[in-house]
C-alpha cells in the first residue's frame, strides 16, 4: 500500500521553490494517498546548531502546511524530534550505510565547504536520518524538489542493503514481502522508496540568475519569492526578474539555453497546474513586458491567501502546537510498531 512521506526543515523563510517542488505537491497528493508530513527539527541542527527562535520556525513549518490545504486530521502533521524512533532508526542506519556513500553526497560537500574536517559528524549522518525518516513508517512515494534526488537513491541503497544484510532473519521473523528490484525478486522489510520530483518546476532557479537554485540563503532577497511576501514585493521581484530580451517561444523546445525564460515559464505552469508546452501555446511569441504582469497576477492570487493564513495561523501557536503533539502521537504509534519488528530483526532483547 503506497505511503507518502516528506520533510521540509525549519530554517528561514519559506520560498517559491519549496512551495512548487515539495508543499504544492504534497497538497495535491492528499486525495488518492496515505500521506505523512513532517517538519525535519532535527535535521536543523546538523549544519547549524544553535538557532533563534526555533520553535517559532516549526510553528511556521507547520503553518505553511496546513495554510497551503494539508488537512492535518486526515492525514498527519507533527515535527520529527517528537517520534524519537526517527533518531533510533537512523542509528541503525549508520551501521547499514558506509561513510563513502555519505562522503559522495554533493549536498554534503556543499555545506561541509572546503574546512570538511570540522563539519558536524550529523551533516554527515544527514541522509541517513533522512531514510530513517522515510522508512520508520515503511514510506514508498517522497515527493521532493531535485535537488533531494541524491539523497533518496542513498536511502534505497540502505533499505537494499538492510533487507539484504538481514536477509535470513526477515524471513525468520515473518515480517517481510517479496518485491521485485528490477527484475530481482528480493524478501525485503524496508520497501525500494519512489521519489517524486516531476512537474514543471522541479527546480526553480533564483529570479537574478537561471542556473542557480532558489535558496533560502543566496544573499540576495531579490533572488525568491518568500512565502510571507506581501503582493507588491512579489510584483517588484517579479518585474526586476533576469530575462533575455527574446520574445517568448511558442514551444517548449525553444526554452533550451534560456534558463531564466524557462524559470518563469516553469514556474507559471506549476502554479496554474499546467505544462510548459500549454503555457507557451498562450504566451508564444509574447515578450516578457506581457508575460511578467500575467505572472504577478498569478502569483499574488495563488500566494496571498497562503500568506494570509500562514500569519492568521502563527498567531495561535496553542492551536498549531495542539495539531503538531496529536500528529506526533500519531506518527509515533505507527514508527513504534516499525521499531519493534526492527529491533527483532536485528535480534536485540527487548
Ligand atoms: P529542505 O527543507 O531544504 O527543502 C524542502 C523541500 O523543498 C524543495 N526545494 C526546492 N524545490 C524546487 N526548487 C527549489 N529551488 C527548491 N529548494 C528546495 C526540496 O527539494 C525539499 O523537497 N533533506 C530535506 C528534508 C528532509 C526530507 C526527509 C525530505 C528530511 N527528511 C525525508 C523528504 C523525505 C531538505 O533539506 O529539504
């Protein structure tokens, strides 16, 4: 039975591109799916460990969610250090996992920066716990933006090698299922996790520059859309957006060597719930003078009744706190039961 899992971490604001690649998805995939949605608090603390406010930044986490239409009784919404199995799960996974596959992850080398010796062993760890966060509940479908692609072909490298390691004793224990990895039926506990990064805007890339990412920390404001900017900060970042001076192409063809056009054009689609190709049959041949003003539109009528929720919401933090503890009961009754079998597996007396 499909599970959906996600995670998105607590620091700073929120922008466009984790509302497009990760928030807008997880939405959509509330209808047809078992879906579990957590605010990572304690992936926080690997790249920087002391923050300000950090409760306030969960709550905010938390508020997004449910602003943008996750309905937290149907599904669960709770914050990843209340289920203290995540933590549990992810040790074990550290001795599943070789410190080479960890030493490869980009994103690792990113923030480790050149003085590798003195990041926190965590940022390290970082994948693992993120696969424990996955499949302490048995997590099958994660929807993400690209730039996690990495990290969840690791988490599949682990569950293969835990269901390979433990073999013997997942059958011993009954608690395993024949899948099929490629063509190699395997009897595995954990299953092989689907990421889910499709859509228009699987990256979106900064509003000054089409081949860098938008991220919460380019230096520059101007660079995102915060999901707290009010509408005349997102029509003056819109308007001072990078373009070339081209007029838009009329197929999705023409968007090759033109990153900051294809940016715009992508991030159009996903907030309209269209394609690339069915955007540029209306806008083709349009220059950006046109398509901008369309955009901000747009924007502003997708993100201000987010925005005004999200603030509605942060003003009630007993409400949002009464949502996250019930979440977290919940998430912690389905991980115990994970755990349980885990420790069984391993062969730990318990
Ligand atoms: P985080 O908190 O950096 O980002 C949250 C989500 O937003 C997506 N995202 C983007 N998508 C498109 N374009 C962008 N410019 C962009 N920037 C960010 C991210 O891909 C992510 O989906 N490691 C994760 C959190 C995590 C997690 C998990 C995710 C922890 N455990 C388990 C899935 C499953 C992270 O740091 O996301």
């Amino acid at each position: 039975k499909p599970l959906v899992f996600s995670g998105v971490q607590p620091t700073g604001n929120l922008h466009l591109g984790n509302y497009l690649g990760a928030i807008r998805k997880f939405v959509a995939l509330q209808a047809d799916n078992d879906c579990i949605y957590c605010v990572v608090d304690l992936h926080s603390i690997t790249a920087q460990l002391v923050h300000e406010d950090l409760k306030g930044q969960i709550r905010s986490i938390a508020a997004a969610f449910i602003a943008s239409g996750i309905d937290p009784e149907k599904h669960i919404v709770f914050n990843q250090s209340a289920v203290p199995q995540h933590a549990e799960l992810a040790w074990i996974f550290n001795c599943v996992a070789r410190i080479g596959w960890m030493n490869r992850m980009t994103q690792f080398k990113d923030k480790a920066g050149k003085d590798r010796e003195n990041a926190s062993l965590g940022l390290l760890a970082y994948p693992s716990l993120m696969a424990a966060d996955i499949l302490v509940y048995r997590g099958t479908h994660v929807p993400v933006g690209d730039d996690q692609k990495q990290h969840l072909e690791l988490a599949r490298d682990i569950a293969m090698k835990f269901n390979l390691d433990f073999r013997d004793n997942i059958r011993a224990t009954g608690t395993g299922v024949d899948i099929l990895v490629g063509d190699e039926p395997v009897h595995a506990y954990f299953p092989m996790v689907e990421p889910m990064i499709e859509g228009p805007a699987p990256r979106v890339m900064s509003l000054r520059d089409g081949t860098k990412k938008m991220s919460k920390s380019d230096p520059s404001d101007l660079s995102r859309i915060n999901l707290m900017d009010d509408a005349e900060t997102i029509s003056k970042k819109i308007r001072k957006a990078k373009t070339d001076p081209e007029a838009l192409p009329s197929e999705a063809e023409g968007l090759k060597g033109r990153p900051e056009a294809e940016n715009l054009v992508g991030i159009y689609a996903a907030l309209s719930d269209r394609s690339k190709a069915d955007v540029l049959s209306e806008f083709g041949g349009q220059q950006f003078s046109t398509f901008k003003p369309a955009l901000v539109d747009l924007a502003v009528t997708v993100l201000s009744p987010i925005t005004a929720e999200m603030r509605r919401l942060m003003d009630d933090t007993a409400h949002i706190d009464a949502i996250l503890r019930n979440g977290g009961e919940r998430a912690r009754a389905r991980a115990e039961k994970t755990m349980a079998e885990v420790s069984d597996i391993i062969g730990f007396l318990r």
